[in-house]
C-alpha cells in the first residue's frame, strides 16, 4: 500500500488516497498520481519535485 495524491493538470492536488502497489487503477483524464508518503494534501500544490503547502493569508484586526 502506498499513499498518493491526485493532481490535476495546474498542479493541485485535488485528492490523496491509499492504493495496492500494482493496483490496475488509473486517475481521473487530466490528473496525475504522485507519491505522497511524506506529504501532499489536498489543496496543496505540486511543483514538480515537491509539494507547497499555501500560505494562509495573514489575520485583519478587522474581521471576527
């Protein structure tokens, strides 16, 4: 079993499942599977060697 995560064609990944080594199933047309063992989650993004968590955008005084 490994971890791995779904990316679609802009680089984000839009999944992360648990699959069989070997198993006979392919990603969704447009996506990619990528290893994500010690990271990857959804809403993160793939650069092409590793994946960047987005920044939270910081805090307003202004809002509850």
């Amino acid at each position: 079993m490994s971890r791995k995560a779904i990316v679609d064609s802009k680089g984000l990944v839009v999944n992360v499942i648990v699959i069989e080594d070997g198993a006979n199933w392919s990603p969704p047309d447009g996506c990619v599977l990528v290893a994500a063992e010690t990271g990857g989650g959804v809403g993160d993004t793939w650069d092409g060697k590793q994946f960047v968590v987005p920044v939270e955008p910081p805090h307003q005084w202004w809002q509850a």
